[in-house]
C-alpha cells in the first residue's frame, strides 16, 4: 500500500507544472522528453523554441523521408541546419541539393510552425534555396540566423537571384548573420530583400562589408557589425568604407538603445590580432551620428579599425556601458581614447559599467575614477604583451586594486591579468591587503593568462595567510580566480577550513580554472 502511494506520489510530482517548469530550466529538452509522455507534450509545446529540430547534411534520403513523415509539427518551431563542404570524392552539387531539398520540404509542410531558422552555409548556391523558402513558406518567422563559413575550394554553382521582394515577414524581429568570406552581391541582395519585409525588426547583427538602406527599419534598437578575421586582415580591411557605415548609422542613430562593434575569428570568440605595418593603413575615421539620445550600451572592440578618438557625453546622453578594446596589440587606441577623455576633462556620470580590453600604460587607470565616478561593473583586460614603447611589460595586481579605491559604488570587478610576477606569498598578501575593498564588492573574477602551479603544499605562512583571505572574501557573493593551482593536500586542508567555518564552498572558484579542484 505504501509503494503504490509512493508510485502516485511520484506520478503527481511529475505532472506537476511548477516542478517540471524548474526542472525544464536546468537539465537538456531532448533528455526531459523521453521521461514520459506528459513531458514530451509540455517541452514540444514551449513557446519559446528551446528545442530545435537538427537537420544534419549527412543522412541519407530514405531515413529522412521517414522522420519526415513522422515528425510532429510542434518541433519544427526552430529549425538548425548545416550544408558542409562535400568531400573530395564527392560532387558539391549533390550536398547542396540535399542540404536544399531537406530545408525545402520541412518549411513547405511545417510553413505556418517555423518560427526560428539557423542556417549556416559553405556555399553560395545555397543562396538560392534559402531564398526561396523565404519568399514561399515561413510566414510566422520570427528569428532568422545565416552564418557563411569560409570555402577557399568553392566554385561558382550559383544561379543569380533576383531582386524581387519577399513577401512581409511581420514576425521577424531578430535577424544575425555573420560571414567568414567576402560578402557577395547575391548575399547581400537577399539580405537587403529580408531587412525590406522586416518592418518590426528590433536586433540585427551584420557581416563586415555589409552597409544596407535601415531607413524602413524604425522599430530597430539594437545593431551589430561584425568582424570576422579568417582571410587575411588587410582583405578584410579593404571591406571597410566609413562613409557608408557613418550613412547606415544617420538612419537609425537616434533609435539604437545597443551599438556592438565587434571582431570574432572561427570559433566566434573575441580575439587579438597582430598586424604588420599597422600605420600603413591608412584607416579613415568614421562619423558618428549627430545624436544617439537613446544609446545606453556601446561596445568598440575594433577601436583602432573604427577610429573615433573621441566620444561626445553631449551625444550620448544615456549610456550605461561602455565597451573598448582593440584588435592589434600593438595598437594605441584604448590609451589614445582614454587620453582624449581626460584631456577635454569629460565625465561619464551615467556610465555604470566599464570594460577595457586592452590597455597599454598603466598610469592611464588612475584617471578612471574622476572620467567615470559612479561605476558598479568595472572590467580590465591588461594581457597586452607590448606596451606602447614597443617593450615588454605587464600590470600588476595591486596597480589594479590601487584604482579600484576611488570606486565607491563598485560592485563587481573582473580582472584578466598576463601572470603574477611575484612568489605565491606577495600576491595573496596583495590580495589580502584590499580586505575593505571586499566589504563592497559582490563579486570578484581575476582571470591569469599564465597558470600559477604551486608545486608542493603551501607553506604553513602562506596556508595562514590564505585562510584569512578566504575569511575576508567572504564577503562576497562570488569569488572566481581562474588558472591558480593547489597540491591535494593545501586543497583539502582550505576545504576542510572552509566547511568547518560553515562558508559555502559553492561562492569560491578559485582553483583549476575556475571550478574547485586539485593538482597532483
């Protein structure tokens, strides 16, 4: 009798919408819709398209036919699909006509339920399909994502697409595509014909060398321009044309809330890049809108490509972040901008979070304070390894700290530092001496570019001085250093401390990468 209620009791908790709510939050859709039949009803019926129907290029037309047949309408709401590069001994032709007939047959039975496509492409004659799709079926589309990969052995199977307009997408309100290769005029026909029948579309994100009329495009109040540095960086850079950045810009300028300029290499990360002769450019600089009253988050992370050594607080009246960085770490444009910033004696009193990523003269941190008063985010990228004499350095900790002091409404901080130069002992003595800055912050991230491997335990001095850290980092919501390395046995005697002391182990990342762990 108890078993059965057990049974039951288990059975109500797993029809239970507010615990398979929560429990949808944290563990795999694909895995929660094999529990049981009432799981599988409410995942397939979420109204955000987690779950997405993977289309992958390699299965044969039998297998596909039938899934195709049996799959329900419900999870074709997002759709992700791939056409690869063909293999040697194989015809491109034939790849891109499954990967085209595949996408083709889905959007046409399950047209009215796709709300999300995510299409990446090696070839320009997938082009042709997609848009076809898009002038036929989808009408409910709400996102739409294209990434073009690089194909250096990519012939031309393509046929020309014309420009006739898409019928309205009214859904459509996300539109990101990124491009490893040199836009062509048949890619940025279709997007320019996509952007046309999009009159509600709020977020865009546009591939480098892609400067498209916005001017119907009133509702749009976030904008991305990309960078992907795969080909060689002066090809790339020929792409650029700041007039026609600065005309896309005076369109939409006065309604953008998010502005992003940003580099990506082939795994989409933000990256470094070293150029040769970085002066023989010739970079024009670009014109920023007259007004931008509505910009609260601007992220220049091509700061030596999009050349504005100034920011105008007049223009920028509401800005809450501010993100800068370079892409060559030979560059000067974080420290030029910085430099122009504390000359013309300009403040920020809106900006509430700061990230710099890459900064070369360290005296330029104590200004800081004065330029942006009321920081609560402040983020440091200090890895250049060439300063601006063209030498060798790096920034110390407690240099960092030093600015932090003239933060009074500084939350959280994140560091990423090249190493620590100094024995084991300085640098926790470094920490441990911003106690009170602990008192304040809520969260702390220092991230090491090179690994600090203690090898053997701690010193019964460092140990001490350890545990008084820990103590005073308590404070804190969370605590993240990332690259710092123990033996098992200084692990286990700073674990068993911190249980005894009932802190929650959970708060503290700072070892092996950021998650608690061990060396051997």
């Amino acid at each position: 009798m108890e078993s059965q209620w057990q049974e039951s009791a288990v059975e109500m908790a797993l029809r239970n919408p507010i615990i398979l709510t929560e429990i949808l939050k944290r563990f795999p859709l694909k895995n929660c819709r094999l529990v049981c039949q009432f799981w599988n009803k409410m995942v397939v019926s979420l109204p955000n398209a987690r779950l997405a129907l993977n289309m992958k290029n390699g299965v044969n037309s039998t297998r596909f036919f039938e899934f195709f047949f049996k799959l329900d309408g419900q999870l074709a709401k997002r759709i992700s699909t791939r056409c690869f590069i063909a293999p040697d001994d194989e015809e491109p032709t034939h790849w891109i006509d499954t990967f085209a007939y595949k996408l083709a047959h889905i959007c046409d039975k399950f047209s009215d339920n796709v709300q999300i496509l995510e299409i990446t492409i090696t070839y320009s004659a997938c082009l042709q399909p997609i848009f076809q799709i898009l002038k036929n079926c989808c009408p409910n589309l709400k996102q739409l994502e294209i990434n073009y990969e690089a194909n250096e052995d990519e012939s031309d199977f393509s046929t020309e697409i014309l420009p006739l307009p898409l019928p309205l997408k009214p859904k459509l309100t996300l539109l990101t595509v990124t491009s490893e290769a040199q836009v062509t005029p048949s890619f940025t026909r279709i997007l320019q014909l996509v952007i046309n029948a999009s009159p509600n579309l709020r977020e865009a994100t546009l591939p480098w060398g892609f400067y498209p009329d916005l001017s119907n495009s009133k509702l749009l109040d976030s904008l991305t321009v990309e960078m992907n540095i795969v080909r060689p960086f002066k090809e790339v850079l020929a792409e650029f044309k700041p007039s026609e950045l600065s005309n896309l810009l005076n369109q939409v300028g006065d309604q953008l809330v998010n502005l992003s300029f940003s580099c990506a290499n082939n795994s989409g990360l933000p990256t470094m890049y070293e150029v040769d002769d970085w002066n023989d450019l010739n970079l024009t600089r670009f014109h920023f809108p007259r007004k931008m009253s509505k910009l609260q988050k601007f992220e220049n992370n091509l700061l030596d490509v999009f050349q504005h050594q100034r920011l105008d607080i007049k223009r920028l009246p509401a800005l809450k972040t501010l993100l800068i960085g370079n892409v060559s770490e030979e560059s000067r444009g974080v420290d030029e901008l910085l430099e122009n910033i504390y000359q013309s004696k300009k403040v920020f009193v809106s900006v509430r979070n700061l990230a710099i990523l890459a900064i070369q003269d360290p005296e330029l941190l104590e200004g800081l304070k004065t330029a942006f008063p009321n920081l609560e985010k402040l983020e440091l990228d200090t890895g250049c390894k060439i300063d601006f004499d063209g030498a060798t350095g790096m920034m110390e900790l407690d240099e960092v700290f030093n600015v932090c002091k003239g933060l009074e409404g500084l939350k959280h901080l994140n560091l990423a530092l090249p190493q620590f130069s100094k024995p084991t002992l300085n640098v926790v003595q470094t920490l441990f001496d911003r106690a009170d800055l602990y008192k304040r912050l809520k969260t702390l991230e220092i991230f090491i570019y090179m690994r600090i491997k203690v090898r053997g335990d701690l010193t019964e001095e460092e140990m001490e001085l350890f545990k008084k850290l820990i103590v005073a980092m308590n404070a804190m919501d969370r605590v993240t250093i990332r690259n710092f390395y123990f033996s098992k046995e200084s692990l286990r005697d700073l674990l068993d401390f911190m249980v005894s002391n009932k802190m929650s182990v959970d708060k503290f990342r700072m070892f092996q990468g950021g998650s608690v762990g061990i060396s051997s």
